[in-house]
C-alpha cells in the first residue's frame, strides 16, 4: 500500500515532486518539500488548474492579493493562470503535499 | 482557509459526502465515515477511476481478490469498474478521505 508519508528523503536539497496517477486529464503529484521556497521573484503562472492539500507540515504561499497560510487538512483550488509562489515552508520537518494538476472546463486547447 | 479535517459534524448516522470541485473531466469529493460499512452484499462498480487517500482514520476495503487495511496516508488508484466494498471503518473516530474520481483514457463515452 502506498503511503503519502513514508519513502520520505532523509536529505532534500531540492523539492521532490513525484507524480502518482496521471491520466488524460488529470496529474496527481505528491510534492516533499523541507525549507524549499520559490525563486526570488518566480511565480508559478500554470496552464492547469491546480488542487492542492496539504498533508503534513506548514507552508506559506502567496498570490498577487493575499499571503496563506496552510497547516495539515488545508486545502486550496488555484485556478489555471492565477499566479502564486511558495513563500515559506517549515525549515524543521518535511512538508508533504498532494497535488492534482486538472484541466479546466474553458480552455479550447 | 477550507480544512479537511475541520468541520466535521459531531453526529454521523449515514457517511457523509461534500463535493469540493468539480470540473468537466473530474470530481474532488471529501467523504467522512464513522463505522460505516458497504450494506450486505454491495459492491461499488464506478464508471469513473478513483484516486482516494486516507487522510485521517482506519478503515479496511474489500476487492473481489483482496482485502486492504489503509491507513493515515495511504492512498489507492481504483480503476472504473473494479468492484470493492467499504468493510470496516474505525467506529470510534472519524475517518476522512480525500477521493478524486476521474474519466479514465480507455472510455468512449
């Protein structure tokens, strides 16, 4: 049975991202991060619309208009195009996310 | 900040089901289950996959050839049309899954 939480990297020097199920619509991802933040001045500007929980340890993203704060049981929907970046992640603990990347219901392409 | 394991109703006479998006190709579904059990002799039999990860809880699925016991963390990929059943769910705490139920590539309809 596979486990979200376990096969966790005992180093990390990069985010993990390993992608679960991925089929003609959809990506589900689990994402590690430890301290990991986005780049100085890089916004993730995705072309899928994106669920995100977040299943173990605290994050900080931000958008354009606000700052979030996620703890475990937190759970976001960023729209395709609505741009954001990892502010923060908890320094002291792996933080675990699982991520469904989908389509959405306007795009033609 | 929407939270999967927040809101969760003190009293559970059936299991509960709250869909948190739905999109043309896929369907994000929170469900809460407190000693619930598939009814004699009932089988699910989807014509959508399931993607579902325990987030909180116990419970123990049947398939046709197997028996899993899942765990906080544990996640499955149930194809459409593989035939399982909800045997056991912890009957004293409340269990959470997060269940993402999408078309798969094979189907015409």
């Amino acid at each position: 049975m596979p486990n979200l939480l376990s096969s966790l990297p005992a180093k990390l020097p990069d985010e993990l991202t390993e992608t679960l199920v991925e089929a003609k619509h959809i990506r589900i991802e689990r994402i590690v991060s430890q301290g990991h933040a986005s780049s100085y001045g890089f916004w993730y500007d995705q072309s899928e619309n994106e669920f995100v929980l977040l299943v173990q340890g605290a994050a900080r993203l931000r958008f354009e208009d606000s700052v979030v704060e996620m703890m475990p049981g937190d759970w976001l929907n960023i729209p395709a195009h609505q741009r954001h970046r990892v502010e923060w992640a908890a320094p002291d603990e792996k933080t675990v996310w699982l991520a469904v990347f989908y389509e959405g219901t306007k795009r033609t392409d």
